[in-house]
C-alpha cells in the first residue's frame, strides 16, 4: 500500500513539489483459535503471511509456550490439573503491520466427587460427631447445610456432621448436608436424628377417690398398659377438680406438674419406703423394675369421651436411683373411672361423736359444740344418732345407708313427738332465704358425706332455690299432727354442721384398694382444714317447703 505526500513550497517565485511514498506491511495468521483439552501436551500449528522481514509472537500465561519455525507459529500447551478452563492470548507481530491476536482456551480436568456414607443417622439422644469420607480430584471442597439443629465441618477428607443438641420433640428431624467440589455435580448427604420414643398405651383403668386427702381436690388413679402384656405399664396418681358427685367426674383438661402438695393438676411424685413402690412409677412386673417418676408435664385432652393423655417424664430407678431421662407416654381412648368414694356400711362402727356446728333459727340456739353417740343399725340399714343439740332431751336422728353407698338423712321416720300439743318431730333440711325467712323441705333430704380417712359426718351443702344458693341446716322440724304443716322445732338446727367421730368398736374402714400391679398407699397426712362440700339440693318455687315463726316443743318420746 502506497502513500503520496503533496506539498507545495513557494519561494521567490518558484514553486516546487515533492511526492513522499511509505511502505505498510501486510500480516495475516490462518488461525485466530485454538483449543486445548486439559491433558493435552501437544503443539498446534499456524500459517502466518507477511510482507514484513521477520515477524514475533508473545503470549503472557506460562502454561502456553510459543514458538517459530519458518513462517509456521507453533503453540503448545501443559496439562490442567485444575478444574476451571484457562484461557491465553498469543500476539504475533510483523513490521508496522496491524498486530494480529490469537486465542487459546485449554479444558479444566473434570472433577470426581464421592462421598461414603450418604446417610447418617442419630439417636434422640446423640449429641457426638460422626463422620463421611469425601473422595474429590478437586484442590478443595466444602460442605454446606441450611438446617439449623445441626453443625458441619471438616478435617482432612473427613466430613463431621454433630447435633447441636438432644431431639427433645417426638418426630423425626432431617437435614441435609451439601458437599460440592470444582464442577463435579454435588453430593448431598442426608443426616436424621430420631424422635425421643414413645410408649404407647392401649388400655387404661380408672379409679375415682374423691377428696380422699381431704384437701378440696379430687383424687384419682389411672393404670396404662397394653393388653397383650398387662404386667408392664405406668401408675400414676393425681389431682383434679372435685365434681359435686362421683358420677360427673371428668380429669381436667390442661397440663399437669409433677408435685407432692396435692394442689389443683398435679400427678404425686413416685416413691419407695419398706420396699413399697408409692406411685407415680413406670412398672415392669415381668423383670421387677420399677422407675419412680420425679418431674417431667403430662398433658390431657378431651373429646367426647375421648381421652388423650400425653406425657414428658422424668424419673429414677428404685433399686440404682439412676435417673432415667426422656419417658415419653401417649394413651388415647376412653377411661372408666371405678367410684371408690362409696363408703360401705359396716365402715362406719359404733362410735362416739363430738359435734361442731354454727347453731341457726331456733330461740334458745343450741351449743356450737357437743357430744354423742352413733349406732349402725343393720335392719334396715341406718345409722342412729343420739343427743341431738344435747338440750337436756335425748333427741335423736337417723341417716340411711344406701345400695348405692350414699348416706341420706331419714325424713321419714318420726324421732320425736308431743302428744299434748299434737306434734310430731322429723328430721329435716331448710335454709335462710334472701328476705331472712326460715324455709324447709318437706321429706327433701341432704345427702350426707363421710370421710373414711378422717371419720367425719359431715352435713355441710347448700341447696339451691329460685337460682340462689344457701347453705343448709339441718335439725328436728316440728310439724302438727293434725294438719301436716311445719310448726316449730324440737332439736336445734345448725349450719356446716360436721360430727367427728370416735369408734367404740373396732372399725373395718375402707383402705384404697391395690392396683393388679402396684400398691397404692397415700404416705401423707391428710388435711383436716378443708371439707368437700356435698351434693347440692336443687328445688323449684312448688318444692314441698313450709316457712314459719320460731316456736319449739319439747317430746314426750
């Protein structure tokens, strides 16, 4: 390629031109890419043209060498030991031609990746590392996991897979671990932990104590086991709200504690003395293993008559005193409560009585305190009680003993009369109303409590009239003979009125029966401060129920 340079120089007069002409090289190369693969050690060859004396190529990277050999550009490679592909740019050059580049790319080596083994796996309560091999070509690999309950690492070809901490739920966790290496495809790595074990139950025997430790709570005991293998289960006692009767006892729903004190949704703690296993406690008759519970929550639910009972326990062995950890406990169905607060009749024995009572209506009002005696009577079955209101008179009352278990007053029976003023004396159950007027049923009886622990009588309750609620008092109502209707009193009426009695004889009262696989026995003193209160009387506006003045007669009885 040629040039010309025109220039015009004037001097003098005289003009002259001169033509200037430079030489451009010309460079071609037949080949501006080349490819190597990453294990390729070989030399490729270019053509280059030009018109140029001599001409040079240059490339940069080290693992490219380039060479001359005539008008040929030789180019040869080393091996990639790594993954990732290389790249390098040769030059070449020739005179004042226009530089020409070439590109030259090499393969990365492909990467293996292994990992032996793919799954690991943890008890509920494993908490130590384990670890997988890691097999790679690669110059490093790493590991990888989103799942927060568990930690990764890594030592040497080792992956280390830990829990950070004891499954305390019941399902099942997963993660998963990613391990990755160059461009090899990824590898993941599935690591579980179990589910702390849950023993499930099939069968559940109820039992309905009442208020036996006499201290406003229910009390009851529930077996669970499995029906195919009767002699391993769990015991346990507890407290909950106490019904008006046995019949409507239900567990409360909610969380129950482990605690001693018998407060409202506890289950007692398990204990041993004499080599007596007190429940709560975990059993195995089959190899006489007996865990005794000490902490932990059991939880019930209830629909229908449904129940569901869930429990988290704690514990120790009553031989070692080992503790024994993660005692989980499902049980779902229903529970028939057996009534064990009937009291039989023979139970309560010939017995002295000291009597306790708020004396009401009657004008004199009779003693706060007093002495007695009851006396079981077989036929029919009833209790006499002598000394009513210790007026100097020996008045006295009656309580029947039903098939059902349940002690009543008798209304029924005439216990006192005068035959000058015509009247007749039956025992009888009344109350104050709102306006302070004296009211009482006609034949209407309260149903009477007794405590087999504490050997208390117990006439406290309340009846309900027109919706409001009165305690009740109880006495010798005075009725005339002629006319029926309610005319004063003969022995005095009292409120919350409780006999504690002192047998004469000795007693055959009712000891908690033995579970089929553990002994029962209450090891604490029961309170004598509170007192279940008992059914309550529930009548209408037309209730057999007569109000007068206070008038009282003494019985020629």
């Amino acid at each position: 390629m040629f040039c010309t340079l025109a220039a015009l120089i004037a001097a003098c007069n005289n003009q002259l031109e001169v033509n200037i002409e430079q030489v451009i090289n010309t460079l071609s190369v037949d080949q501006s890419t080349f490819t190597f693969g990453a294990n390729e050690v070989t030399t490729r060859t270019a053509t280059v043209t030009t018109d140029a004396a001599s001409w040079n190529a240059t490339a940069v990277e080290t693992w490219l060498t380039v060479a001359k050999q005539g008008n040929f550009l030789q180019l040869t490679s080393t091996a990639n030991t790594g993954s990732a592909q290389r790249s390098a740019t040769v030059t070449v050059t020739a005179g004042n031609a226009v530089p020409v580049s070439i590109t030259v790319t090499q393969a990365g080596i492909a990467i293996t990746l292994s990992v032996d083994p793919t799954t690991i796996s943890f008890t509920a309560s494993e908490t130590a590392t384990k670890t997988a091999t890691v097999n790679t070509n690669a110059a490093s690999w790493d590991a990888t996991t989103s799942d927060p309950w568990l930690t990764v690492g890594k030592q040497g070809n080792m992956l280390q897979v830990t829990p950070k901490d004891q499954n305390t739920g019941t399902a099942e966790r997963k993660a998963t671990v990613k391990v990755t290496a160059g461009n090899a495809s990824p590898v993941d790595v599935e690591v579980t932990q179990a589910g702390k074990p849950v023993t499930v139950y099939n069968t559940a025997k109820g039992r309905y104590l009442g208020d036996y430790w006499n201290n406003g709570r229910a009390s009851f005991t529930i077996d669970l086991y499995n029906s195919s293998n009767p002699k391993v289960g769990f015991y346990l006692q507890g407290f909950c709200t106490l019904p008006s009767k046995a019949a409507d006892f239900k567990l409360d729903v909610g969380t129950y504690s482990i605690a001693s004190t018998g407060a409202l949704r506890t289950i007692h703690p398990g204990s041993v003395k004499d080599d007596v296993i007190y429940p709560s406690c975990l059993y195995d008759e089959n190899m006489y293993i007996y865990t005794l519970i000490t902490g932990g929550t059991l939880t019930v639910a209830l629909t229908g008559n449904t129940y569901t009972i869930t429990a988290d326990l704690s514990g120790r062995d009553s031989k070692t005193g080992a503790t024994v950890n993660n005692i989980l406990i499902s049980y779902t169905g229903q529970i028939v409560f057996e009534d064990e607060t009937k009291v039989r009749f023979e139970d309560i024995v010939k017995s002295t009585y000291n009597a306790t009572g708020t004396p009401r209506w009657t004008n004199p009002l009779g003693p706060a305190t007093w002495s007695g005696n009851l006396e079981p009577e077989a036929t029919p079955k009833r209790y006499k009680i002598t000394n009513w209101g210790n007026r100097g008179v020996d008045y006295y009352v009656y309580c029947k003993y039903t098939d059902e278990g349940k002690i009543i007053m008798d209304t029924e029976t005439r216990v006192a009369y005068n035959n000058t003023t015509g009247r007749d004396g039956y025992f009888r159950v009344g109350f104050f109303d709102n306006n302070e007027e004296f009211r009482v049923f006609d034949k209407t009886f309260l149903e009477v409590d007794y405590n087999l622990t504490n050997r208390i009588l117990n006439f406290s309750g309340t009846v309900t009239y027109q919706g409001s609620e009165y305690p009740a008092i109880v006495g010798i109502a005075a009725y005339d003979r002629t006319t029926g209707d309610f005319v004063g009193w003969f022995g005095q009426f009292y409120e919350g009125l409780k006999l504690q009695l002192t047998p004469i004889q000795s007693t055959s009262s009712k000891a908690l029966q033995e579970s089929q696989n553990v002994q029962l026995n209450c090891n604490v003193s029961p309170s004598s401060t509170s007192v279940k209160k008992l059914n309550n009387i529930v009548v209408d506006e037309k209730s057999d129920m007569q109000k007068i003045s206070v008038e009282g007669y003494e019985t020629d009885n």
